[in-house]
C-alpha cells in the first residue's frame, strides 16, 4: 500500500462516525447454554488468555494459535457497535473459550478514518502483549474521544490535514487525549511518538482493511469469520447470542 493511499483514507471524511455495521446493536442478551468445554493444557502449566501472537494477515491472535476453532473479528476502533460486542462478548471469549485452548481469537483492526487509524496504531504501539488491553480500554473510552474530536472546529481539522504524514497522526492523538491517555497506560511518550510518525504501521493498516475488502468482501464492522468462513446474521436476535451458538456448534458442543 502506497503512503499516498494511506494519506487519502486519512483524509477522507474526517470522522465519519456512524458508518459500522447496525445490524450489531443489542450485543446483551442470552448466550447459548451448554455443556462444559473439554479443555487442552497450556504448555509448561501455562494460561491460553495469556498466549498472544501477531499473525500474517497483520492481526492479534489470542490464545493456541493451533486451536481447532478459529474466531476472526474485524473491528473499528470508531465503531460504536463494536464497542458494544466488546464489552457483551469479549469477557466470555476469553475466559470461557480461549481459556479452554479448544478456541482462539483474532482481532483485525479494519480502519475507516483518521481517528480510528490513529487509535489502531496506538493500540498496537507495545505489540502483543498490551494489545487486548489497550484495545478494550479504548472501547470502553469511546465516547470520551468522541466528545473530544467533536469539540474541535472545522478550520483546526483542516489544519492538522494539511500537516505532513509524520505530524498528522500525532495531532489526532493531542485532539482526541490518545497521547495522554496512552502515557497513563504504560506507552513511553518517545515509544508513543515513534509509532504514530511509523509509515509503515499506517501502511500495514491500509493494506489490512484493503485486503478484507477484496478477500472477505468485508464492508461493515464487527464482521466475524468463523474457521476461515465469513458468518452471517440473521433476524433480531443480538449478534453475540448467534455467534457463541454457532461457536457451540463449531466446538461440537
């Protein structure tokens, strides 16, 4: 993915905030009742939720990267109803399957605008191991940052687009707190400062949300795969109750 793609999702509608999937709303609900998960051990005494990996479609895996039931998520960072399944389903995906090493789960960020983008890469900035927890401490802050961009006028939007690439990222992050809340967190500011001047991160994401496009014809978040096979939705019923059941039925249980 060229830098000159990467400058254009940037800059296109600025913070379009409402484009992810509706048919997510109403996460809570009843999830699928059933038997116990036969587990498999962790090597050397280990914990599965503990056990996260970069994969090479460019996502996150947490848990046995050679778990017989794969669960993808692509998720945006700027989309509300996926921070609504986070904070429905994501206590029960790991502590009720990933836990078990019969399922692992993998969080692709799929970029839409210049917040997400600069929240995708802060999430990412400490690698594997901070990952799912910035990620779900960003969700559950969604609407504070939210609040935060709303505030600024558009002659202060347009100003930070016409920045270089290596300025841009960071003043999103002043804009939103990104830079302050992600110091708190335990993101050294220079470590922070790297990793939103890195065009090659920025790329990576570009490239990401291009290649579920074309590959998976993925255009509305959260979009989940389940063992390679995109999973569809059907009627009212909350999105997580439908998906534990159809993970239920992948685990033979």
């Amino acid at each position: 993915m060229t830098t000159k793609a990467s400058l254009l999702l940037i800059a296109a509608a600025a913070f379009a905030l409402t484009a992810c999937d509706k048919g997510a709303d109403g996460n809570s609900g009843t999830t699928a009742q059933s038997g116990p998960i036969t587990p498999i051990a962790a090597p050397n005494g280990g914990d599965w939720t503990q056990t996260v990996s970069l994969t090479p479609e460019g996502g996150y895996r947490l848990g046995n990267p050679d778990a017989p039931v794969k669960l993808v998520e692509f998720g945006s960072m700027t989309c509300p109803h996926c921070a609504e399944f986070e904070e429905a389903a994501m206590e029960t995906i790991t502590n009720t399957y990933v836990k078990s090493g019969r399922v692992s789960f993998e969080f692709r960020n799929f970029v839409r605008d210049g917040l997400d983008l600069t929240a995708s890469v802060i999430a990412r900035c400490g690698g594997p191991t901070s990952f799912f927890g910035l990620t779900g401490q960003l969700f559950a802050g969604q609407k504070d940052m939210f609040a935060r961009v709303q505030q600024a006028d558009q002659a202060q939007l347009a100003a930070i687009e016409a920045l270089p690439p290596a300025q841009k990222l960071p003043r999103f992050a002043e804009l939103a707190g990104l830079k302050q809340w992600a110091t708190m967190r335990g993101l050294p500011s220079a470590k922070l400062d790297q990793c939103l001047a890195d065009q090659a991160s920025v790329d990576r994401l570009v490239a990401m949300q291009s290649d579920a496009t074309s590959t998976f014809q993925i255009n509305a978040t959260p979009s989940f795969l389940l063992n390679g096979e995109l999973v569809q939705f059907e009627g009212s019923e909350p999105i997580w109750a439908q998906l534990e059941a159809k993970l239920r039925g992948a685990l033979g249980s």
